[in-house]
C-alpha cells in the first residue's frame, strides 16, 4: 500500500512537538465532547500533529466513544426500526 507524500516527508517528532500535538488533540476532544464549534480548534490539531497521527487519533475517538455507548448497552433492533427488506413479511 502506497504511502501518502505527507507521510514519507515526515519524521518522527521529538519531544517537545509530541506534546504540543497531544495537548491539540486533548483541546480538541474536549471540545468535541462540549457539542461546540471546534473548526478552528480542528485545524490547531492538524496543524500540530503529523497527518497520519491525525487519522490514528481520529479512529481512536471514534472507538472511545463507541466504547462508551456499549458500556451502557445497546438495545437491539426490532422488526419495526428494521428496513423493509431484512423483514419478514
């Protein structure tokens, strides 16, 4: 699998820019969280991190918070929130 450009260029951060991109990134998951505007925070966050860390901390939050929601449980569907076409008639 081809790499992309951006992440052939880059190299590893050092200290100092790793901490930078983890505190965007909390920044920015707070805000999230918060149910606000985050666009500005966003482009801090893609700004500071390297692109593939970007993409790697996005899944991450994706499988936190579906990680959350499970925790609670999940309540199966049923024929009437089913499409037609999985239902039998």
């Amino acid at each position: 699998m081809p790499r992309e450009e951006s992440e052939k260029k880059s190299s590893f951060p050092n200290k100092e820019a790793r901490y930078i991109c983890w505190n965007a990134r909390d920044e920015y998951w707070k805000c999230i969280d918060s149910d606000e505007n985050c666009e500005s925070l966003r482009k801090i966050f893609e700004e500071k991190c390297p692109p593939i860390w970007v993409k790697h901390f996005d899944r991450r939050k994706q499988y936190l918070d579906f990680k959350e929601k499970m925790k609670d449980g999940f309540e199966p569907l049923s024929d009437e929130k089913l499409p037609k076409i999985l239902t039998k008639d």
